[in-house]
C-alpha cells in the first residue's frame, strides 16, 4: 500500500514538474503592456492610438545629465551623443549640437526655393531684389557679419533662412556652449528615438540599462547625476517595480499561507497535498492561454494566479473532512455535489471577463476559468489517490466552530450593517469610480512631474492632444494639413497652444512646391532685374552667378518627395507625422501646451472639416476604460442571472438559492463601502476582484447551507471554511500592503471581501441543531 | 579709454612714462579706467565679395561694465546694443529688430567679450576665450586677440586693438576667409 502511495505520489509529483516545464518553456511570455489595453472607439481613434503606443513618440527618450558645472555637462552630453551614434539602437539622438548635418542642410539647401515658406510672386521683383541686395551690404558691414555672411552669393533673399527658421522650433531648447540645457543651466538635454517600440519592455530594459552603463563609463568622476524619462522609461520601470513587489509579496505571502496551514492542521503532509490542486490549474491554465492566444501577458500571469486563490479552497475541503475513518473517495463524493456548483457558479463568474473586447480581461477570464476547473477536477479525482490511508488531520478547531456559531446568532447585525454601507454609499452621491486612468499608474506623481518638466525644456510634444487628418493619398494630406496652417497660427495667437508640429512643415505638398517654382523667373527676366536691382552696388561682377544658376536649376527641379529625404532626421520626424495603412493616409499634428482641451475640442469641430479630428489621448483612454468598465457591469449581470439559474438548477429551491445568494450580496455591499470608506476609488481591478470575491462567496454560502450529515461533519466542514478565509486573508493581506495601486486594489478587496463573505455566510445560514455540538 | 581720446578726458598716467615693453596685464589695468562716455568711429568693412570697401560712420557707446552701442548713422541707421546677456540689433528703416541671447549663442558672446574684456580691463575673462599678445610699447601699442575655441575661431581669425597710451585708437576683425573690417575713433559727429 505504501509502496502504491508512493508511486503514485512521485507519479504526480513529476507530472506537475513535467508541466510546469512544458508551460514555461513552450507558452511564451510577453511583456507588452499595451496588448493590455483595450483598442477602442473609431477606426482613426484605433489608429492614432496604436501610433502613440508603438510609434515615435512612445519610443523618445528623454534625457537629463544634471549637474553643477555646465561645461563639463556640455562635454559628458557630447560623449554621450556620440555613443548614441554608434551604438545603433537609436534611430535618432540629438542633443542640440548640430540640428541638421551636413548633407541634410545641402538637400534643404538645394530646394530651397520651392521650400521657403515666404516665396511669393514679387520675391524676384527688381524693387526687392534691390532691397535684398542693400539688406545684404549691411550684413556684409555689421560686426555680426561672419554669421550672417554665408551663402550670400547663392542665395542673396535669404530663401535658406526663412526655411531654417520654420523648420527649428522658435521656441526651442536653451543652447549653451553648443548643446541643450534646460533654462537654469542646471541640466544638459538630449533627446533620442529608440529602435525597439516603446511599450516593448524587454528591449527597452535593455537599451536603458546599456545607456547607463555608457554614462557610466563617461562620467567617471560620478558628479553628474543621469536621468532618464519617457513613456519607455515608465514601461520598464514599472514592470520592474510590479515584477519586484510580485515576488516579494508572493514569497512572504506564501510562507505565511504554508506556516498557517500547519498550524491550523498540524500535518506538513497536508500542506503538501493542498498544493497539488493550484499547481495543476496553474500549469493547465498557462497552457490553455498559450494554445488560444499564442502567447500569455506578464501581468495576466501574476493576476491569474491571485485569483487562482480560490482553487485553495477545494483541497481543503477534501482534507479537513478526513477522519482515517471514511476512504477519502468517500469523502470526497460526499461533498461533491455542492462543490461542483460551487465550482460552476465561480467560472460563470469569472466568464464575464472572458466576453468583454478587453484583451487583458479575456486572457485573464480564460485563465481563471481553466484553473479553477482544474483545480476541483484535481482534488475530485486525483487527491483521494494520493492521501495516505487512515491519514487524518489532528487539529479540528471545534472551539473556533463555537465561536462561530456565538457570532451568527446575531443575525440582524447583517441587515443593519448593509443598511449603514448603503447609507454611506448615498451620502457620498454612489461616486465609487476612479475615472482616471492616470491613477491606476504605478508611475509615482514626482516622475510625472519631471517628465512633463523634461517636455517642457526639450519643447517635446506632450503624448496627449493632437489634431489627426484623414486623405487618401499623401498629397490630399498634405495639401489639408497646409490649409490648416492659418487656423492653427490663430489659436496659438490665442494662447490656446503654445505651438504645434506638421509634416507639411517640413515636406511641403507638390501643389505647393510647383506654385512657388511657378514664381521662380525665367533666365533672361531674372538676369536683367537682377542687373538693375545691382546697379550702383559695389558687389565683384559674377559674384551672385550661383545664384543665377540655382534659380535655373529650380525652375526644372521635380517637387522634393518623401524618398529624398530618406535618412535624414527631418525624413524620421516626418515618418512619425505622416501614417498610411491600406491606402489611406492619416496626418498628425501634435500640439503643445494645450492647458484647455475641451475649448480646443470646440474650435476644430467649429472649423467644420469632417477630414480633422481632435483627440485627447488622456481622455480618449479614460473614456474607452469607462465604457469597458460599463460593458464589464452588464456582462457581470448577466452572470449573474447564469449563477442564480445554474444554483436553482442544483438546489432546486428558491430560498435555497437565496440563502446563497443574499449574503453574496450583502457582502458586496459591505465591502463597497469599506473601499470608500478607506479612501479607494473602484477600478477595473477592483472590478475583476470582485469577481474572485463573488467565487469565494459562494463556496462559503453553499457549503455552509448544506445538509450536513453529522455535527462532526458540519464541524469540521465550516473549520475548513475558516481556514480557507483564513489563507485568502494572508494572501491578498500582504498584497494589500504594496505601493501599487492595482495590487493594493486587488488585495484590500479579496482580503476585506473573503472576510466579509463568510461572516454574511455565517450568520443569513440556514439554522442547523447547534445543540449537539455544543456538549 | 575711449574717453583718453574725446579731448583727453583721462589724464595720462605718469607711471608709465618708461618706453619699456608693455604686458598685457599693465595695458588692461591702464584700460580699465573706463567710465560712460562716448565716441565717435568710422569703419571700413572690406569683402571679397566686393569692389570696394563699404564705410560706415557712427558712434560707440560704453556703460560699464556691461552696456555697449554701436550705432551707425552713415550710410542707412543701424544699431547694436550689447546689455549684460542680451544683444538687441535694430534697423529702424526696415523695421527689422532681433533680440537674442549672448548664452545661447555662446560665439558671439565670446566675440562680444572681447570688446567689453579691453573697455573695463578685464583679463581672466579675455584669457578664457582668447590668446593675447601686446606689442609695441606705451606710447604705442597694439594688442591681438586669438580666439582658443575653434567654433568661435570659424567667426573671427584674429581682432586687433590699436593704441596710445590709456586709449584705443582703431580695432580691426579679421576673419577666417580673408574679409575684414578696420574701424578708427575719431571725433563725435555732429
């Protein structure tokens, strides 16, 4: 007999070992935090989303170096850059020490004049070509004129200025000693686009680290203090905080879980045993997320396996019924029936979040849904098995059973306490949500604070307002965003923004380059106005004769494409303004220091253009996690009606079925109130809790309204019934106690919730004869 | 130093009465006796892009220890102002007026240096941007400036400051490509 126990117990053991394996080695894991969050809205919301997740602006890292002495941070902040060149996981870095390299100024230089945005029809005129020449003999005389002398003979009206002033940003960086630095000279900026995407954690862990190894190496000194910021920088920062605060928190939580289960049933052989069941679930689990989704989220992983805490519940059930008496088949036969609906009742609850068009949700409702099955299929056929015969726990707390029943004889305190929640909940106006999504960021405020302070001195665009633009083609697009320009200009006038960027800025539309090519004169007409507007003028004859060419050149020049600035920085920020998917074109305009969105919002719809939308990012994300939050609820109601047929189904009664399902109830709203009472605003977490807490519940009401066969039994059932509370309390407890909302919000809520459940359950149980159990 | 010249309004200084060989420290220490005064130039800019020099006339200003004007009368009016971190250039007749910030453009704060550097005598700051060489003696001398730093050097080559005694007499900016600009103080124009 031993000799089977022991083979069988190895056989389990290797098999749990063998899939454990098998899941972590065949079911990838990913880290994209963004395939978490629902894509919602319509399709140009859809698409601009996905660009600011994938696209350049989650991929900017901005950089501090901060310091005392701002010429050694102009020094470190050009080894730097050069390290950024070379090392070629930046498609861009910039730190204000040469806007556009040499070849970019000559191709910009080479078209200027279909470029300059102030061309007209009379820039070629004789008057002002004079006066272009007369401004030009005064540069030539001013002490600035080694600044403003270059490029006199080739373009004397200053065509290549005007461009260079539109294409850097007017209200740029402070420059110092050549580089960025932020206006109290504190801190030397730079700027760089990664290769890898911005949500990718992985690869943009590994980018940062390598940068700051680099600095390392450069400031060797260490008196120059490295800091980086950016939506990348948040990703990775996060998960490595929420990795951090999983393992810790699981290690204590689960030495506290084990410790408790042997003291409350003295056997270490039983701990063991409890483990089997979660274990499986978990491996099944992974497994089935794997085959559906080909792959499984880091953070769907973590979550599924706190809510897995119910499947702890089952074995215990088996293992406190034991009494080396009865064979644990027997036992476990006995009080199958109401585990199975237990266990039913639980994964239509958790089904909820399976049809919700939350990606993250759905991963996590399947999980869930697969391992709680497992886990009762587990302790239903294979734990019997694997107990030891004539093995029966040593503790059997009747004393606590005791208590217990002392406790429900009040059985009016539940109605009371949920008539004083609801109260609460009234008073407070029902206003539960947190309707922000920026307070389910693990990102600390301080971080947000320094980010939007980098923004500001590096005139980077916020990751928030931008104005879109629908064609279907390039040119429509572009041709659009230009007759936008004077709209735009008029609501910075208005101090509504500070400023904005277009692709048309720097890739003007090819209606636009051939009109001023149109105002480009012919050879003979420029030659003899030019020869006038030079008379008189002490300039060397043939002096300006590459300017004569280059208007010639000009004149026949193909409109300047996309293709030719390939390469280039201005090619790359254009990419990351300009978007096609499946031949349409989208035109982005961000805009900077929008302080009044909605007012933004009502001039563009006052503009009338059904191709331009404004969309504010925060709020469009706040919005989508809204209307999912309310789909949630619906799909949870509807649960809910499945739970109360399927208990109906298995009960068939219906006080029956309210017995289970009132205290469910009351517990919810007890623990609503707790939440808000404790200064928690509900989220999707809180939601998805709730659902852990409904399953919980209803293990407890079912198993506390059952016919028990013998007071022995029922005793040692509801002691099973406290120590289940009692680990979920361990648990989600030290959850609790992390400086992560989302685990803080799952933990105060499962903790609070368990408890309150099997109070509720308690005390609204049908009356059994306690006399019994009381000699 | 300026005012040395407008009518010897700084009385020479009998210390240095000797024909020995000037340092630099002695010139600027006998430099910095400026005070607010005024005076007025006339200056040559010569180009290879042109035939003949263009000639400007005008007056310099000096507030120390940070306010300098160049502002040109003749032929057309322009003016520059130099106020402690801000250089403001003005041409009233095109309307044209530019202000910008000598720290973001840290060349042209060094080339502007130069000038405030000689007027109050101030050497470390000179020294900082600038090789100094003095030539001549007392009663004559001329002093080059060559900039260290090869972004400011892509603006000037070499200014030069000519001189007699406590003052300055004529400066020259010779830049990188061969074009230069010679002014001359002469009397305030009227």
């Amino acid at each position: 007999m031993i000799g089977q126990l022991a083979g069988r117990s190895l056989l389990c053991g290797s098999v749990i070992a063998l899939g454990l394996w098998f899941a972590v080695a065949t079911v990838p894991v990913d880290t994209d935090l963004s395939r978490l969050l629902p894509e919602g809205g319509d399709a140009t919301q859809r698409w601009v989303l996905d660009q600011l997740r994938r696209g350049s602006t989650a991929r900017l890292l901005l950089i501090a170096l901060e310091g005392r002495d701002p010429e050694r941070l102009a020094e470190q902040s050009g080894t730097l850059l050069r390290w950024m060149h070379e090392s070629r996981v930046f498609r861009y870095a910039a730190n204000g020490s040469e806007l556009l390299s040499q070849s970019e100024r000559e191709r910009l230089f080479r078209y200027r004049y279909m470029l300059s945005p102030v061309l007209g029809p009379d820039t070629f005129s004789r008057e002002h070509l004079r006066a272009a020449l007369e401004a030009r003999l005064q540069d030539l005389a001013s002490p600035l004129a080694a600044a403003l002398k270059s490029s006199i003979d080739a373009d004397p009206t200053g065509e290549f200025r005007s461009l260079l002033a539109r294409i850097t940003p007017w209200r740029g960086p402070t420059r110092h000693l050549g580089v960025w630095f932020s206006p109290d000279l504190k801190r030397a900026l730079l700027l760089g686009e990664t290769q890898a995407q911005g949500f990718d954690a992985d690869a943009q862990s590994v980018v940062q680290a390598a940068l700051r190894q680099a600095f390392e190496r450069i400031d060797a000194t260490r008196t120059t203090r490295l800091v980086l910021s950016g939506p990348a920088v948040f990703s990775v920062e996060a998960r490595e905080t929420i990795q951090a605060e999983v393992w810790r928190l699981g290690l204590v939580a689960t030495a506290m879980v084990l410790f408790f289960l042997y003291a409350s049933y003295g056997s270490a052989r039983l701990v063991a045993l409890s483990a089997v069941p979660i274990l499986c679930g978990a491996v099944v689990a992974t497994l089935g997320v794997g085959l559906v989704y080909g792959g499984i989220n880091g953070i769907t992983l973590a979550f599924g396996i706190t809510l897995l805490g119910v499947v702890n519940d089952y074995p215990i059930h088996l293992l406190s019924q034991l009494d080396g008496r009865t064979a644990p088949s027997a036992c476990i036969a006995a009080i199958w029936p109401t585990m199975c609906l237990a266990v039913l009742t639980t994964a239509l609850g958790f089904s909820a979040m399976l049809f919700t068009g939350f990606p993250g949700l759905s991963q996590l409702g399947l999980f869930a849904i697969l391992g709680v099955v497992t886990g009762a299929a587990v302790t239903r056929f294979c734990l019997p098995r694997l107990v030891p015969p004539g093995f029966a726990p040593t503790r059997l707390g009747f004393r606590l059973v005791r208590l217990l029943d002392a406790v429900a004889r009040a059985r009016s305190i539940v109605p009371l306490a949920v008539l004083a929640a609801l109260l609460v909940l009234w008073r407070s106006g029902w206003a539960v949500w947190a309707d922000d999504i920026a307070d389910l960021s693990p990102v600390p405020r301080e971080q947000q604070r320094l980010d939007q302070e980098l923004r500001d001195a590096l005139g980077a665009p916020d990751v928030r307002a931008v104005i879109a633009v629908e064609a279907a083609s390039r040119e429509a697009v572009l041709s659009s965003s230009e007759a936008l320009e004077p709209r735009l200009e008029s609501l910075v006038a208005r101090e509504m923004l500070t400023g904005y960027e277009m692709a048309a800025r720097y890739l003007p539309s090819q209606a636009t380059q051939r009109r001023r090519q149109g105002f480009l004169p012919g050879a003979e007409t420029l030659a003899r106005d030019f020869q006038w507007a030079l008379a008189g003028l002490p300039f060397k004859p043939g002096v300006f004769d590459p300017f004569l060419a280059a208007v010639a050149e000009a004149r026949t020049l193909p409109p300047l494409g996309r293709e030719a600035l390939s390469g280039t920085a201005i090619g790359l920020r254009i990419d990351s303004l300009l978007l096609e998917r499946g031949g349409r074109w989208l035109a982005l305009m961000p805009l900077r220091g929008v302080r009044d969105s909605a007012r933004v919002r009502a001039e563009v719809t006052s503009w009338q253009e059904p191709a331009a939308s404004f969309l504010d990012l925060k709020d469009e994300s706040n919005h989508i996690v809204v209307s999912f939050r309310d789909e949630m609820l619906r799909l949870v109601a509807l649960g809910v009606l499945a739970i109360g047929s399927v208990l109906f189904i298995g009960l068939r009664s219906v006080r029956a079925v309210l017995r289970v399902v009132v205290p469910i109830a009351s517990a919810l709203v007890l623990l609503t109130a707790l939440l808000h009472a404790m200064g928690e605003q509900l989220s999707l977490f809180h939601l998805a809790s709730f659902l852990l807490v409904v399953g919980l519940g209803l293990d407890y009401a079912l198993f506390f309204n059952r016919r028990h066969s013998t007071l022995e039994e029922r005793g040692r059932i509801l002691y099973g019934l406290c120590v289940c509370c009692g680990t979920t309390v361990l648990v989600f407890g030290a959850l609790a106690f992390s400086a992560l909302p989302v685990l803080r919000a799952i933990g105060l809520t499962a903790a609070l919730g368990s408890t309150s459940s099997l109070l509720c359950a308690a005390v609204l149980a049908r009356r059994n004869d306690a006399a019994g159990l009381l000699s | 130093m300026i005012g040395a010249l407008a009518g010897g309004m700084c009385g020479a200084n009998p210390v240095f009465a000797s024909e020995h060989a000037l340092a630099a420290e002695e010139l600027l220490i006998a430099l910095s006796k400026g005070r607010e005064t005024e005076v007025g130039f006339e200056e040559a800019s010569f180009s290879k892009l042109l035939t003949a020099p263009l000639v400007t006339r005008g007056v310099l200003r000096f507030s120390p220890p940070s306010r300098l004007e160049r502002h040109t009368l003749a032929p057309y009016e322009e003016r520059q102002v130099v106020d402690g971190d801000r250089i403001i250039h003005e041409r009233p007749a095109e309307g044209v007026r530019h202000v910008l910030s000598l720290t973001d453009h840290p060349e042209l704060r060094a080339f502007v240096e130069a000038f405030r550097g000689v007027l109050t005598g101030d050497l470390a700051t000179l020294r900082r941007s600038y090789e100094l060489t003095v030539e001549g003696t007392r009663r004559e001398w001329s002093m080059d400036l060559r900039p260290h730093d090869p972004a400011l050097g892509q603006l000037v080559a070499l200014i030069r400051f000519y001189g007699e005694n406590d003052g300055v007499t004529g400066i020259e900016v010779r830049a990188v490509d061969g074009d230069r600009s010679v002014m001359v103080m002469k009397e305030m124009p009227q």
